[in-house]
C-alpha cells in the first residue's frame, strides 16, 4: 500500500469513528484528493461528495465563492481556499470540507505567486476554518501529489480534534 493510500485509509477509518462525512472542493489537485479517497473500498459511507472547480466561474457557480474575493485576491489565495471550505458545507450535508487552490505549473505564477504555492483549508461545521499555505517543490505532479498530501493531513488534524 502507498504512503497517500495509507493516509487516505487512516482518515476514512478517523472519520467513520467519529461519524464524520467528507465534502472534498478541489482546484489543482482535479479530483485526485476524491481519487485517493474512493480508490478504497468502502469509501461512500465517509465520502458525500466532490467538488471539481477548475475554473474560477465554476468555484462562484458551484460553492459560492464570491466572483469579486476571486478577482481581488485572485483564486490562488487563502480567502479563496476558506471561502471554498465553507462553500462545500454550505451545499452538502457534509460534516467535513477539505479545499485546495494552487499554481501545480509549469505555467501560472504571478509576482508574489510561485508555481508550487498551494493554499488548503478545512472546514468543520461550527468551528474555525483551518488553512495552510504552501509552496511545494517539484514539476507539476509532484505539485499536485503534495497538495493531495497535505489536504489530507489537514483532514486528519480537523477530524481528530475533540468534541461535536
């Protein structure tokens, strides 16, 4: 079993012993947080749903990302990663959301904005969004299988935390 299979087995178990559902809104990663998920046998009964939002119109259309936080602060951006986090439980049923925006490259980076540099953010209902930034070496896979990498932590952290 891989290192990522083996984090993605340890937060399914996390989740179904604490009764958590997962609402996953991915960017750069394009659905390979779900994948790792789902590639597990027995997934549905923690996974509810995924959100692709490739697009910036599709993070306004689909989670309700405000069209005006993106072209202020521009997609790759923690208001945006947040924003995303609550917009996957806003419209699921979804316990949990784990969001990820990010420049995997080899093109797209911006002054102050390095291919590589990754914002990730999880939602609870009823606690604080959690983010992380991060710029992540390596071509554009590896980008993107470190941003899988740290979403998932990023689950784990928030689903162990104590309490409803």
């Amino acid at each position: 079993m891989s290192e990522q299979a083996a984090l993605a087995a340890e937060i399914l178990d996390l989740c179904r012993k604490t009764r958590l559902t997962l609402a996953i809104a991915e960017s750069c990663t394009g659905g390979l947080i779900a994948a790792a998920l789902t590639d597990i046998a027995g997934s549905s009964d923690v996974v509810e749903r995924g959100f692709v939002t490739y697009a910036d119109q599709a993070k306004t259309d689909l989670l309700g990302v405000p069209a005006a936080l993106i072209k202020t602060q521009g997609a790759v951006s923690e208001p945006v990663a947040r924003a995303m986090a609550a917009g996957a439980l806003e419209r699921s049923p979804a316990d949990v959301a784990v969001a990820v925006t990010g420049i995997a490259g080899p093109g797209g980076a911006t002054p102050g904005k390095p291919v590589g540099l990754v914002h990730l953010a999880a939602a609870r209902r009823g606690r604080k969004v959690l983010h992380e930034r991060h710029v992540f070496a390596g071509d554009r896979a590896q980008v993107r299988l470190s941003a899988v990498a740290g979403a998932l932590n990023l689950v784990r952290r928030l689903a162990a935390q104590e309490g409803p």
